[in-house]
C-alpha cells in the first residue's frame, strides 16, 4: 500500500476540475471499502467454520488420523489466504488504476483550463497596450494640426490688405475644414477607445470570474486530496493489522506442522527400533534350531535327557510365574487404560461445556463490537493448544498400551513355543524310554545289569 500512496501522491497534487468526477471517485472508495469490509467478513466466517470442523473432529475417537486432518486443514487455510490476498491485490491494483486514469483525466482538464486563463491574461495587457497606443496616437494627431497651423500662419503674412483678407477667408475655411475634419477623427478615435474599454472590461470580469471558479476548484481538489489520504492511511493500516494476523496464524500453523513432523520422526524412529528387536530375535532363532539339533543328538544319552526334562520342567514354572505376572501387570494397564479413558472422556466433556461457554462468550462478544473478534481468535487458538496437548497426551497413553500389548503378546508366544519344546521333549523322552526298553528285551543279561546300574531311580 505504501509505494500506490507514493505513485498517487504526484497525481494528487494537481487540481481536480468537475464536481461529478468527485463524487465518483468518492464512490469508487466507498465502494472499496465494502468490498475489503465484506471480504473480511468472509474471511472469519471462513476462519470460525475451520475451527468448528477442528472440534468436531478432536471427537473422534481416531486419534492418528487427527495429524494428516490438521496438516490439510492448514493446507486449506493457507490456500484460503493465499487466494484472498491475491484477490485483494488485483482489486487493489484495479481500483488503483481506474483512479489513476481519472486523475489523469482531470489533470489534462486542469491543464486546459490553466493554458485559457494564462492566454486571456496574456491578451489582457496587449489590448491595455492598444488603448494606450490609440491614445497616444490622437494626442500626437491633435498636436501636430494645432503645430502646422500656426507655422502656416507665421510664414505666409500678406503685403496687401487684400492679400490679408483673401489669406484670412482661406485660414478660416481650412480652419473649419480641419476642425470638422479633427472632430470626425475624434469621434471615431473615441468610439475605438469605448469599444476596447468595454472589451478591456468583460476580458477582467472574465479573468475575475475563471479566477474564482479556478480557487473553488482548487480548495475542492485539496479537500478531496486530504479525504483520500486519510482514507488510503485507514486502509493502509486496516491491510497492515490483517496481514500481521495472518503473519502470526501461519506462524501457528508451521509450528503445528513442526510438531506433527516431529510426532511422525519420532513413531518412524519407534519403528526402526522394533524392526531391528524383531531382526534381532530372528537371529537368534537360528541358534536355537542348533540347539534343537543338539539337543536331539544328546537324547541318545537317557540321564542328560531325565536332567533336560527337568531343567525344561523348571523353566516352565518360571514362565508360569511369568506369565501370571505378566497377567497381573496386563490387567492393571487394562484398569489404568479404564482410568485414563475415563479421564479422556471427562477432559473431552468438560471440553465440550468449555466449547459451548465459548460459543456463548463468542455471540455476545460479536454483538458488542468487531475488534473483539481477534480475542475470539486468540480464545479459540488457545483452546486448540489444549487440545493438540491433550491429544499429545492420549497418543502418548495408546503407544504405551500398544507397548504393554505387544510385550504380552510376545510373553504369550514365548510361552507357547516353550510349551511346544516341552511336549516335544516329553515325547522324545517316551520314545526314548520305549527305546531302552525295546533294547533291555533283547540285550544279555549282563547288559541290563550295566544299564540298570546306570540308570538313576
């Protein structure tokens, strides 16, 4: 807004010449005050319906999918502003435009005025000069006719009496001759003279009435000039407060983004360390098939068989210790789990009262002013800080839940693959003992002796 203040300000300067031409350009600005004013409201129509949508999806009980609504919803609201601010500028820019060209226009008007007035002031002292000249012309053709007279008179004297009266008789009709003759010249040379004073006359009436239209005109423009700086000065800090409430909501909204991309880096990382905890146990899984193989080797001898039956035997007392401690824990995560959903739910009830009360404050803060709306703003953001914290929260308590799961989970099966290895060992100590019995049938009698000495009660 400041550099159009600095391209209008050379083409305020001069004087705006028709009354019309003000009023439209009074209307052009009201006009654009609607229209900033109708655009702002739009705008906080469309900021509440985005935070009514964030609410109503804080509900929902699927809390992974809150992190990809909230990045799109930024999406949204930045293409929002975006496409406003864009829009604001060509109609800035088009407004700015059709204001230049009919400053232009009345610049040229002005011009044209201002080129008639310096002409007729420029044939005012040339027609003054010809009165003047005129003037001075008929004292010279009076002092000149009185002059010749009186050396005609000195140089042509007479001898005779006759001479005298003949030259007198002459003198007289030329001196009536001339007389007529001065007073004809007189009249005409005093008619010329009324004529270019009663030109004279209307040439300063005129001059006196542009003069005065051209001051009105003037003291006009100068208003009108200091109606629209104030008025570009209001809209330049109108846009200016906008654009630092935007500066700061997109600030907001990055700092969201940070930390859901922080959230996601973090589940990601969660991920990796799991893949290489299962990577590991598959490694280890391949000594225990050695240890299987061997273990099947050695059941040739009965003793290390009886002694693996029990050390196995014991190790499944130990993990059924285990697994009712395990039990235990599961069951007092799954109360606590109950706790915290409770907790959750009651967090989320008196949410939604402080949503309602908040509703009810934001209705009557509407109907007292609109610079209010900005704290309903900063209300309704730190409402959604509580609410991003809380939803910290509960995906912090679900990961939790789903850790104590899957080590259950993993308890469980480590449980069940040594009860396969138990029964397991069980019938390969039947088979065994059928073996030894097969072979105390058809053994001598001293060979039953040696195995049955061997053979521990």
């Amino acid at each position: 807004m400041r550099h159009l203040m600095l391209l209008l300000m050379p083409l305020l300067l001069p004087a705006l010449s028709n009354a019309e031409m003000l009023e439209s350009d009074l209307e052009d600005s009201r006009t654009c005050e609607a229209l900033l004013d109708t655009e702002n409201s739009e705008l906080l129509v469309q900021l509440k319906e985005v935070g009514t949508c964030v609410l109503l999806n804080e509900n929902t009980a699927d809390h992974e999918h809150n992190s990809g609504d909230l990045i799109s919803e930024r999406r949204k609201l930045k293409q929002v502003y975006e496409s406003i601010c864009s829009n604001k500028d060509k109609e800035a820019t088009e407004a700015v435009q059709k204001f230049q060209q009919k400053l232009e226009e009345l610049h040229v008007a002005a011009c044209k005025k201002d080129d008639e007035i310096g002409r007729l002031q420029a044939e005012a002292p040339a027609s003054t000069n010809k009165t003047l000249v005129l003037e001075d012309k008929l004292n010279e053709m009076h002092s000149l006719d009185k002059a010749n007279d009186i050396q005609s008179l000195k140089v042509g004297q007479p001898v005779t009496h006759k001479h005298k009266l003949a030259f007198l008789s002459t003198i007289q009709s030329k001196e009536a001759g001339n007389s007529v003759e001065i007073i004809q010249e007189n009249a005409d040379h005093g008619a010329i003279a009324g004529d270019l004073r009663a030109e004279l006359r209307k040439l300063k009436q005129a001059y006196e009435t542009l003069s005065s239209n051209k001051d009105k005109e003037i003291s006009a423009a100068l208003a009108v000039e200091d109606f629209l700086l104030n008025k570009l000065l209001r809209m330049d800090k109108d846009s200016a407060g906008l654009l630092k409430i935007k500066e700061v909501e997109a600030a907001q909204a990055n700092e969201a983004a940070q930390k859901l991309q922080q959230i996601v880096e973090e589940l990601q990382v969660a991920v990796r360390y799991k893949a290489d905890e299962i990577g590991r146990l598959r490694a280890e899984a391949g000594p225990l098939k050695i240890k299987e193989v061997e273990a099947a080797q050695a059941n040739k001898a009965v003793q290390m068989l009886l002694q693996n039956v029990e050390e196995v035997q014991v190790a499944v007392r130990n993990k059924d210790d285990e697994i009712g401690k395990l039990g235990a824990e599961v069951g007092h995560l799954k109360i606590k789990q109950v706790e915290s959903a409770q907790k959750l739910q009651q967090n989320v009830e008196e949410l939604q009262v402080a949503v309602r009360n908040k509703d009810i404050e934001i209705g009557r803060l509407q109907a007292e002013a609109g610079i209010l709306n900005i704290k309903e703003v900063e209300a309704v953001k730190k409402f959604q800080q509580n609410v991003d914290v809380l939803q910290v929260e509960v995906r912090n308590k679900d990961d939790e839940n789903c850790r104590l799961r899957a080590e259950a989970a993993n308890a469980l099966k480590m449980v069940l693959t040594l009860e396969g290895k138990l029964l397991e060992m069980q019938s390969l100590v039947k088979e065994k003992d059928d073996e030894i019995q097969k072979l105390k049938i058809w053994q001598p009698e001293s060979l039953k002796c040696k195995c049955a000495s061997s053979i521990p009660v």
